[in-house]
C-alpha cells in the first residue's frame, strides 16, 4: 500500500511569516512529495512554524519582571507564582512549554533528511533546503535546551513498532550537535537572501543563532566552573558578523519595517498579517492592553544627561533615589533614556492625536468609560512594535512589521560580554557604547570597570532588547533569577490634582513571585516522562 503524506498536518494553527504561505493541498503520494521540487519546498517551508514569534503572544514578557499580563493570558501566574510542576507545564503549551511542538517538527524535519538525498532534484536546489532545514532543526533544538537543559538527541526516524523510549543527552552534546548543524548550514546557504526571499534561512541567521548559543552554554547556568574557553568560543561566533550590519539610526523604527540591522526576521503581508495593535493598544483607543509595561522595567532606563539610573535598588527591592542621576520623583518621565520614549507609552505622551491618561480616572486607567476591563494595571502601554496610523480596531489595514528574531545591536552585546567575561574591559564597554551611540540614542558612554561594568552590560539588555523575548532567559543563565524574579512587580499610581498637578506613587502590583532554585530550568511534561517508560531523568526540584 502507498504511504500517503498529509503535507498540511505539519502546518500548526500560529500565524505564520510571509515565506511560510502554502497552497490548499489534498493528500499526496509519499513518491509524489519527494520527487517534486515544488512540493518539497512546500514541505521545508512548512516547518519554518516550529519557530514561534512574538506577535503571536509575548508571553516571555509576562513569564519575567518586563510585564504584566492583564489577560493572565497563558496561564503566566503559573509561572510568576512559582506553581510550575511536571503536571501543569502543559498550561503553557507551545511558547513556554516547548516540548511537544518541539520533538513533533523535529520528526518532521527528520523525515526531510530521510529522504531528500534520494530525491530526484537540482543538487543545488538540494542544498539550499538542507541547509534551510539544518537551521531550523538547529533553532528548534537550541529553543529545546534552552528551557529544559539536556535533551534527546533525535536525527532518525522512528517507526510505530519502534522502542523510542530515549533518554536524555547532556547539555553539552547539544550544543555540539546545534553547531555542528549551523556549521553546514553556514556552507550551504547564502549569507543574506535576496529580497524576494526574505524569511528564509541565511548563513548569516546561521551565524547569529550560534552566536546565542554559545553565549548562553558559556553563562553561569550552563558554565559553572566559568570556562574561559566557553568564553572565547561565545566571543568568536559573535565575531564572525562584526561589521556585517549597522545600526539603523532611529530605534523607534526599527521594529517597523525592514531594515539593515536585521539579521533574520518573521515578515507579513496583509493577507499575512497579526493583532499585536489590539492585543497592545491602549484600551482607551479600544486595545487590549495585554502587555503592561511595569514599573520595574521604566526602573531600568537611565536618565540621558547623566547615564546614571534614577533608582539605587536594594536586596530588598527598596528603592533610594539617586541624586546623582538628576531624577525628580515628582517628573519622573523628563530626561530619560531615549529607548524610554521609544518602548513605552506613559501618562501624558503623545499617540495616535491624543495624550495618553494612565492617570486615576483618565481615558487609558482602569476608571476610564471606555473598556476599563482592558485598562492596564501598571500605569502604562506598550510602544514598541505598534504602528501609530493603525488603530487596534475599525481598521481594514492590518500591521505587517516584522518579527525580529536576531539584529545586530544583539551580537555587538553577545560580543561586549563575552569579551567582559575574557577580562578584556576596554573592548567590552567600546561595544556596549557602540550600542549606546545609536543616533536616536546617544546615552552618555559607559566608563565603569569589574562588577559594576557587568551590571551594566546586563542592564543594557533589559532596555535595548525590552519585549524581545531575551529577559526570560538572561535573568536565568545569569543565575540572578532568584533575585529578579522574586521582586515585587511594580506599577505607577498617578493622581491628578488642581491645575493639572500630578502625584506619583510607586506601589507593588504584585507580590506573589516566588522564585525558587529548581525554576531555572522548565519541567519536563510528566506525560512524556511516562512515554518514555521512566528513561527521561525529571530536572531537579519537580
């Protein structure tokens, strides 16, 4: 009997990039797929739905101290209240709890590598796709052990009558095998592709994963006996696109269209398109609000004549004003990092022809007349990403952004720290400043040294990389989780007085964080620990 192939199973209900549109297909022979360039495209193209983007639900945010989910969208308590355990993990199915999504592409991509050396195509065509393919199995593996450490190492395909009971490969092994496949790729791809084939896999893209990669396995979490030569492994592959990229001038944006600083991204089309300016906007425009900004992350931006934070915070999460930074608690939006302006929507700033009113009874507060069930609850909205001229509803026309997945601003800080780390100061703080001079930017230039230099470069993350998905996993491979996230969220209470006078209060949103030592790794889903007939080792502490 012919084995039939369902190309669209592969196909999973998320919105997907532009390169990922696929025509309506009814069953085929397997001898049909793999004997047709055409379908075979479609097939590779398919798995490109293995990497999730954040237009779909920005639940990283959510799951560290950058946000508040007013929706609770996701089950994000779970992981904020520190209630995360083998049976729940599944909640969180798909962004956070990857596993399922994760091993059932990979058998996907398996099937690819099982077949395509026999296929009757253009070996040039041939390679494109296997190096397309390597990639990907590549990122999905890297987003594999990056929530859950060691796993499975799988490249065959395994039959129904198979015993597929594995167990788990170190850490180690996995990065070896993720560079060894970003290694081929590298050879096999182009490194940028041409405009009609933007989406696609490059060697570039190849490049700037196994840059992440390697600096995460040469962090605290995966480097416990902190070896330099993880270090200088980190600083090489962030080396090998120095230069390749610039920095586009205005960071606002940036994340609004295409541009040179993008290594690889998700891109949309009408047809294509998402709902992150409902989900986001401000609920007095009739937006869903559902990414809060908190106060802890306004926290994290510097004032701009000074370079200096407007807050010293304490073990505790007290906070002391510092003088020296030129912060006035009773104008606490004046004079702050440009990226401040260009992230987060605050009371009183300007958006879509009116004034933000976050204040208590304002048009964008949880007293407001218009949708106060959306309103959110730290005082502020998100910025970054939205596109003023489309409004969250009543609009025909769609926003189509892309999602960015790797820019260089992220590699010259892979490379700032990774030098820091080498005890190379004076190159880590030139490229850490590199990042600081963009010409929308332009923040006084980081002189510091020793602990208080890594603070800064940790810091500089926060507020370059805010919402793209990196604070989840920084604050973990930095081991500082336990600290971080179980703060207090924080939110902006804001009191309007005779006139038009404003009093700021600085309250705690919520203080049900906890944190615990056993988090800085996901369980595994209980479900699977039971397929596996006990041979998958539970991560510590679940």
């Amino acid at each position: 009997m012919k084995k039939i192939i369902y190309i669209l199973l592969i196909v999973f209900t998320v919105s997907s990039c532009d390169v990922l549109e696929l025509k309506p297909l009814d069953k085929l022979s397997e001898g049909d797929t793999w004997s047709d360039a055409a379908l075979v495209q479609l097939y590779v193209n398919a798995n490109y739905n293995a990497i999730l983007h954040g237009y779909e639900d920005d639940v990283f945010a959510a799951a560290s101290d950058e946000s508040y989910d007013l929706h609770n969208h996701g089950n994000m308590f779970v992981l904020q209240k520190g209630e995360v355990t083998a049976d729940n993990i599944s909640m969180l199915s798909g962004r956070v709890n990857y596993w399922q999504l994760g091993f059932s592409q990979i058998r996907n991509m398996n099937v690819f590598f099982s077949k395509i050396q026999a296929a009757p195509i253009d070996e040039a065509v041939k390679n494109i796709m296997i190096g397309e393919m390597k990639f990907l199995r590549a990122f999905v593996y890297a987003n594999l052990i990056w929530r859950y450490g060691g796993v499975p190492i799988i490249t065959k395909v395994y039959e129904l009558n198979e015993d597929y009971s594995l167990s788990r490969d170190s850490y180690e092994n996995g990065v070896d095998f993720i560079v060894k496949e970003l290694d081929e790729a590298i050879q096999l791809l182009p490194s940028k592709q041409s405009a009609s084939q933007l989406g696609r896999a490059s060697g570039d893209a190849s490049k700037a994963l196994k840059s992440r990669v390697l600096l995460y396995a040469a962090s605290k979490l995966n480097n416990a006996s902190n070896d330099k030569s993880k270090w200088q492994a980190a600083s090489d592959a962030a080396r090998e696109l120095l230069g390749a990229y610039v920095l586009y001038p205005d960071y606002q944006n940036l994340f609004l269209k295409d541009n040179d600083e993008i290594i690889w991204a998700c891109y949309f089309t009408q047809a294509n398109s998402t709902d992150y300016n409902w989900k986001n906007g401000r609920n007095g425009d009739e937006g869903g609000n559902f990414q809060g900004p908190t106060q802890n992350l306004v926290n994290a931006y510097e004032m701009k004549g000074t370079g200096l934070l407007p807050y010293h915070i304490q073990v505790d999460g007290t906070r002391i004003v510092n003088q020296l930074s030129g912060y006035d608690p009773m104008k606490p939006y004046e004079g702050r990092d440009p990226r401040f302006y260009a992230t987060i929507l605050y009371d009183g700033s300007m958006w879509m022809g009116r004034e933000t009113e976050t204040f208590k009874g304002g048009l964008d507060s949880p007293e407001s007349t218009v949708q106060p069930w959306n309103a959110s609850l730290t005082g502020y909205a998100l910025k970054k990403f939205m596109n003023e001229d489309i409004p969250p509803t009543g609009n025909t026309e769609k926003p189509t952004n892309p999602w960015i997945y790797f820019r260089y601003a992220e590699i010259l800080l892979n490379y700032a720290e990774a030098e820091f780390e080498l005890g190379n100061e004076g190159v880590a703080r030139e490229y850490l400043n590199k990042v600081r001079d963009r010409l929308s930017v332009k923040m006084p230039p980081v002189k510091d040294a020793g602990e208080k230099l890594r603070e800064r470069i940790h810091n500089e993350r926060l507020v370059e990389l805010a919402f793209e998905e990196h604070r989840f996993y920084d604050v973990r491979r930095w081991m500082i989780a336990e600290k971080t996230e179980n703060l207090d969220l924080l939110k902006m209470t804001i009191l309007k007085q005779a006139e038009n006078k404003k009093n700021y209060t600085i309250s705690v949103l919520s203080g049900e964080r906890d944190f615990k030592k056993q988090h800085y790794r996901l369980p595994i889903p209980r479900a699977e620990i039971d397929k596996s007939l006990n041979k998958l080792a539970q991560n510590e502490g679940y």
